[in-house]
C-alpha cells in the first residue's frame, strides 16, 4: 500500500479518501469504480482451445516422434508413419480434454463462489458484488465472512480475524479501531486494519476500503506468484530426460551404422534408408500415449473423490505424497459444533425443558451473541455461538423475532479473567 493506513485516524483515513462513516453515494462509488477498475485479482490470460492442444506437443518424446514420424513418411513406410500418427492424436486428445474440463470446472467454481459485501449507502446497507467495491467504500464485516477488501477499520466489537491465508499465523487476530504509531509493520501487526481474503471468526466490525484489486496485500502476493517460475514435476524431468537422452543414442548409432556402412563399400543412399528405419524402430511410439492413458484414469478416479485435477502431469505430483500436514479444525473436521446437553435450573437435560428459567436460557441462546443467517437462511458465525442459534431454532424461536424484543444496548466482549 502507498500509505500507511495504520498510523492515520479514522477520522484522518475518512478525510484523506474523501469518504464519510455512511459510506458514499451510488453516483460516486460508480464514478470511482471507473478511476480503480474492479475489485479483482487479476487473473492469468484464460488459454483458448488452441492453445491447450498446441500445448499437447511441447513435451520432447512427443517432439521425438514425430521427428519419427516424418522420417517413415520419407523412406516411404506408411505404416508406421500411420501408427504413430494415431498415437501422437490419441496423446493429445486425452491430454486436451482433461484440461478443457477442468478449466470449464475451476470457471463454473469461480463463478458460484464470487463473494458479496454489505456497503453503506447513505447510511443504508447495501449488498453488492465485492468486485464493485471502490476505496472509501464503507463496508459491515461480520463472524463468517471474508474481507472483501483491504479496509481500515472504523469499528471492532468483539472483533477477531483469521489472517493465517495472509500470515501463516492460526490465531485469530484481535482488532482495534486506535491508530498504531509504529511505522513499516508487517501485516499481521497492523491490527487496525482488516484485509482482503481474510476471514472474520468472531465478532463484528466496519472499516473503509482503502485499497482494491492488485493494490491489495493479496494482490501484492498475486504479483510475486506471477514471476515465479513453472516447475516441471517429477515424472515430467525424467521423461523429458529420457527422451533427450534416447534421441541422442539414438542418432549415434544410426550414424555410427552409416559410417560403417559406407567404410564397407555400401552405397550411400542405400545405408542412410537403413539407418533411418532403425531410427523409427528404436523410438517407442506407445510410450507417452501409455503415459497419459495412466494420469487420465488416476484424474478420473481423484474427480470420483472430488478432487479436481487441472492438468495431468499433476496427477503423478500428488501421488508422489506420502504426509500432508493439516490443522484439524475445518481441514479434518467439519468446522462445526452443536448443542448435545443443557443444564438449567440446576439440573442436566438432552432437551430443553419448560418454564421461567428455560425460557430465560433460550432467549439469551437467540439473541445474545452475533451468529445471524444469511440470504438463504444458512447460519453464519462463530461455530460456538452458531450451534447455539441452531439449537434455540429448534424451540422454534428466531434470531429476528428476538431482537425484536430485546435490542441490543451494549457489548461485553469476552475476556479470559471472567472466563464469559
């Protein structure tokens, strides 16, 4: 970023981006839209067709046979000129397709998973596509959301943020609204700030957009990812070195038998046609088609299990492991918790009960925490305060019903001495 965010006010941060805690009007966040462009990683140039079958033909046995290829056309053997005609097509046929579909896939994903944000306007929550966010934009953040954008925020009730995607830490971060003195922090120490692709925990908050798209911390990291070089995997350098290696032996025996050929006294013209057909016999035609035929069926068998497997090389990648280190927590498990018993008045239940003190108990399980749904009526928030949601529900109370009677007045955020 080309300022340093944290070390402003909030009040200082409205006025440098010309922004209210209201947020901005409809005319001016379109009119900054057009200044900033979208709100968007930009991503690598989507490959045509074309490109992925050309792309087919790039690996050096396949460049090996049809070298081989050529050279049965011109001694004039059709057949094996046919053969291996057909296997470089049945190569990239099976190669190609594997990757158009999983390309068609990872855009069909992209777009069902293209995240929203709640913006003021004129004081009004709005929910809007967060690529249409603009710097100054006011945006509500929640416990189950993502930070549509790098924002400095303006209020944190109980706010906590899962920054690991940005710093590799697991620990969700405290945030606060104070302005920070200290210059040059990373990332993780600008605890006033929230940024794009984070996910907020615990709590809830607002902030103003500050930065969007590549001008982001993630689109920072986008940038370095971008000049990083392609890595050949394993299975990719030994055929690559095999066939390298292959042709090269391959032409110095066909040359040494040449050579001989012609110190005997044979014709030229005579031995060169032999040397070639040795050459075309020595290639290994149905290698690479083998190759791919083996990825083709390990992809299918990794879709099965829905695992979406972009290019086939990758396949041989993924086999190659043998540990996978994960955290437990949404990785191994469900990232999900539910009520399994009550104790109320004084005594233990596998069900809610009746009465004063079971009431008092499910009104606070509706209503005293910020676990809310969203548009479809999915309950979003921290696991804890979602299973208790759930379970009031199955009372048949509901959260809106609920703050209807008894509107929130003040926030006691959790601390670790009172242990509540």
């Amino acid at each position: 970023m080309s300022d340093a965010w944290h070390q402003l006010s909030c009040a200082t941060t409205l006025d440098r981006l010309g922004a209210s805690p209201g947020g901005l009007t409809s005319a001016e966040a379109a009119r900054r839209r057009l200044e900033s462009g979208p709100n968007e990683l930009a991503d690598a140039p989507a490959r045509s067709p074309l490109r992925m079958l050309l792309a087919q033909f790039t690996d050096s046995m396949i460049l090996v046979l049809v070298a081989a290829a050529a050279i049965s056309g011109i001694i004039g053997d059709l057949a094996d000129t046919l053969v291996i005609a057909l296997i470089i097509v049945l190569n990239a046929v099976i190669g190609f397709f594997q990757e158009y579909r999983a390309e068609r896939a990872l855009a069909a994903l992209r777009a069902m998973a293209a995240p929203t944000a709640t913006v003021l306007r004129r004081g009004c929550p709005v929910t809007l596509p967060a690529a249409e966010l603009v710097p100054g934009d006011t945006v509500q953040i929640e416990a189950g959301r993502i930070v549509p954008a790098d924002l400095r925020l303006l209020e944190a009730a109980s706010l906590r943020i899962n920054e690991s995607a940005l710093t590799g830490e697991s620990a969700p971060v405290d945030k606060i609204t104070d302005p920070i003195s200290a210059a040059d922090l990373p990332p993780g120490d600008q605890r006033n700030m929230a940024f794009k692709g984070t996910a907020v925990s615990y709590g809830r908050g607002a902030g103003v957009v500050v930065a969007t798209g590549m001008r982001t911390e993630f689109g920072r990291i986008a940038l370095l990812i971008e000049d990083a070089d392609t890595v050949a995997t394993p299975l990719q350098r030994r055929l690559g070195a095999f066939g390298r290696g292959l042709a090269l032996v391959v032409l110095g025996i066909c040359a040494l038998i040449f050579v001989t050929g012609l110190l005997r006294g044979e014709q030229a013209l005579p031995m060169f046609l032999t040397a070639l057909s040795l050459a075309v016999a020595a290639i290994p035609e149905a290698l690479p088609a083998v190759v791919s035929i083996a990825l083709a069926l390990g992809a299918r068998r990794m879709m099965a299990r829905n695992a979406l497997i972009r290019r086939l090389p990758a396949v041989e990648t993924l086999g190659s492991v043998t540990v996978i280190c994960a955290d437990k927590t949404g990785t191994l498990t469900a990232n999900e918790m539910r009520v399994e018993q009550y104790y109320c008045d004084g005594a233990p239940a596998a069900a809610p009960g009746t009465g004063a003190a079971w009431d008092l108990l499910l009104e606070a399980m509706t209503v005293s925490h910020d676990a809310t749904t969203d548009g479809t009526g999915l309950p979003v928030g921290d696991p804890t305060e979602v299973a208790l949601l759930i379970a009031a529900r199955e009372t048949g109370r509901q959260r809106a019903a609920g703050d209807a009677r008894l509107p929130r007045i003040a926030e006691l955020p959790f601390d670790s001495g009172r242990k509540c």
